[in-house]
C-alpha cells in the first residue's frame, strides 16, 4: 500500500508539468475525401491525445484517416473520445453523445495511466471485459475493436525515470491480462507494440511518429473494413444514404426558386436532418449565391455572406447548434428575423482543383445540440452534389 501511495503522488506530481505540452485543439476530428466512408472512433489516452502536435490532422485522427482512404479508396471519418489524464474505468464516460451504431470500427488506447497508478490487475480485467462487452453490444456485427497493447513506459518522457520502471513492470502484468481478454472476445484485436518502430523513447511524437501510427494501424484494420462493406452490399454508397435515396422525398419548388438538378439532394438533406432549409451556396465575384434550395430559404447575401462563408473558408463540417449562444451569429438578423437561424450546418463543396468554392447548408429555426448532427451523413450529401457538379460541368476548376 505505501507503494500505490507513493506512485499515485508521484504521478499527481509529473502529470502537473506536462501541461505545457503542446496537444490538439479544435474539433476532435478527422477527415479524408471519398465515397462510402469508413467510420471510425479512437478511444482513450495516449497517444490518442497527440502530445507533441497542435492539431488532430497532424496527430493520429488525420493520419489515421489519409491511410485508410490510402487503402481501401473509400472516405475515411475518424473521431476521437479521448482524456489524457483518464482510467480505464473512465472510459465509458468518454463515450456518451457517440452513436456506436455508425461506427464501424473502434482503436482503444489505454493503460499508462493505470500502469502508473498501480490499478488491481483484478479491478483491470473486470473494467477491461466489461467495456469490450458493452462495445460489441452497441457496435454493429461488422465493427472490430483494436486494443492497443501498454506502451512501455519509460518511453513516455514524464514517467522516465527509477519509478517510471516500477511502473513500467506493472504494465506487462496488465498487458498479459489485455491479451487474455481480448482473445475471449469476439471482436477485440489485440495489437502488441513493443517490437514496432512506434515506440520513440526520450520525446514527444511529432507528426512523422502520428503517421507511422496511422499507417500500421490502416495496415491491421484495411481488410476487415473492405469485408464489412463486401457484406454491407451498399459498395460505394453510405449504408444510411442508401435507405435515404430510396425515400419518396418532394422537393419544395416556389415561383422565385425553379427547379434545379440538386433538389433531390436538398430534399433528401432537408429530410435527413429534420430542418425547414437545405441549400446549395456557391462563390462568384459577388461573394455568395444561393444556386438552388429547399425549405423557406433567405435568398438574401446579407445571409450568404455570414454563417455559408464560414463554411467555404474551413475543410470541414460546420455545425452551429444555437445561433444565440454563439456570439458570432446571435445579433445577426437573419436570427432575428426571417428565416430566424437557431441551427445551422455546412459543409464545403469543392471544384475539381480542391478549392473550396461553396457550401450544402442545413438550418432551421429550433436549436439542437452539436452532439446530435451527423456530420458524416451531411459530408455524404455534399459529395452527392459536388459529383453532380462536375459531372454537369457547371464547375470545371477554380474560381478566383
């Protein structure tokens, strides 16, 4: 007992000075273009925080996600559950607001935390199985979960030193009861990592680290992700996108609005995620133009000019929950009056160079939380349009 005591102090002590590390801000999410995309979750603590870069596309989400799509050629949509200074038995609390349903495939990195604190390889096999437990029964069929073995820890620049062994030898224990468990598992992938290139002793990963991460890992979870879709029998198309294209879906046509190629895409957009609006924004030398809508839009540029610009400057999803808790919008008069914004989300829509030259925006006058938006589903739809885009030729390259 005075060793967990002196452990837990010591740890308390060292976790203290690593706040000035540098980590991720901004959402904790990745993407990489595509079709039918992969969804995937990271979950846990380590290397899954990205100690050592200022951003998720730099760390494992990003190259996580580029590898995959590398791949398989299909999108890829990584999102990350993650606490740097959190347990095990805190784990499912990181997993509240993720639908598991969607996910088809889950990273968990955990155990250096608990390796330094010294947790009961007893409390560790009961937290560990019921966990596993609990994701197979909220994942679909197809979803596999990859454990990541403990990583060494001396290897973590805090823990280096004479207590960081006493911990480290308490991490095998724990490892061996890791693989244990995951081989009782179903769904579980035990992934050892002390034999790989991965484990980088003395420093804090950067980004070349994060991208041998997200290379070994795309190489362990390719295969099972290209059987999941083999089986989904919906290749190239989002299994949710594919029971909404078979919807009998009428697009809103006023006299002001004719009708447009897209407005299927927008009736399907406006359906999916219950708004009054749906609309495809492009950029030209005015600034922002509605080319087609569904719902009661605001054709007005003082509203193009506002939340759809946003989305045109940032690669990925924008989701605005309450118009009036976000001091960027809340004094706008497209919130106080018509068509009186409350939710909002983008995405952008990009020529054939890349550049992003418009958006697929969803809005409505009740608000919802962030956490309840899909931002893959809207991804998928903006991808419906931007295809149908190129294909009309009414984009051919960049606009200046």
């Amino acid at each position: 007992m005075l060793v967990v005591g002196i452990m837990r102090a010591w740890m308390t002590f060292v976790l203290q000075g690593s706040e000035s590390v540098p980590r991720p801000t901004g959402p904790p999410q990745a993407h990489s273009p595509g079709m039918d995309s992969d969804r995937v979750l990271i979950l846990g603590g380590g290397p899954a925080c990205g100690w050592g870069v200022s951003s998720h596309d730099l760390a494992l989400p990003g190259t996580l996600a580029r590898a995959l799509s590398a791949r398989t050629g299909r999108g890829s949509d990584v999102s990350l559950a993650a606490d740097p200074f959190g347990f095990l038995d805190q784990l499912p609390a990181l997993l509240r607001g993720h639908d598991l349903s969607r996910i088809n495939a889950i990273v968990m990195f955990v155990g250096v935390n608990d390796a330094v604190r010294l947790t009961s390889e007893k409390a560790w096999q009961h937290n560990l199985g019921s966990l596993l437990r609990s994701l197979e029964r909220d994942t679909p069929e197809s979803t596999y979960i990859y454990v990541m073995g403990i990583q060494p820890i001396r290897t973590v620049p805090v823990f280096d030193s004479i207590l960081g062994s006493i911990a480290n030898l308490h991490a095998r224990r724990l490892t061996a009861a890791t693989e244990r468990i995951c081989r009782a598992a179903s769904r579980a992938i035990y992934l050892p990592l002390t034999e790989h290139e991965l484990m980088v002793s003395g420093r804090y990963r950067n980004s070349t680290d994060y991208r041998l991460w997200g290379e070994f890992l795309a190489g362990q979870m390719a295969a099972r992700l290209d059987q999941a879709q083999d089986r989904s029998g919906a290749m190239g198309v989002d299994p949710t996108l594919l029971a909404l294209s078979h919807r009998e879906v009428t697009p809103t046509i006023t006299p002001h609005r004719p009708a447009t190629r897209y407005d299927h895409v927008l009736a399907l957009a406006q359906q999916s995620f219950g708004t009054e609006s749906a609309v495809l924004v492009l950029r030209d030398h005015a600034g922002l133009r509605v080319l087609a809508g569904d719902g009661p839009a605001d054709e007005g540029l003082a509203w193009a000019d506002s939340m759809s610009a946003l989305v045109v400057l940032q690669p990925g999803a924008v989701i605005v929950g309450d118009t009036h808790a976000d001091e960027r919008f809340r004094g706008r008069s497209y919130v106080s009056g018509p068509p009186y914004t409350r939710f909002y989300a983008g995405f952008p829509i990009e020529a054939p160079s890349g550049e992003r030259i418009g958006a697929l925006c969803v809005f409505d006058p009740k608000p919802r939380s962030d956490s309840s938006v899909d931002a893959v589903i809207l991804r998928q739809l903006a991808l419906m349009i931007q295809d149908e885009l190129h294909s009309s030729g009414q984009i051919t390259g960049s606009r200046n």
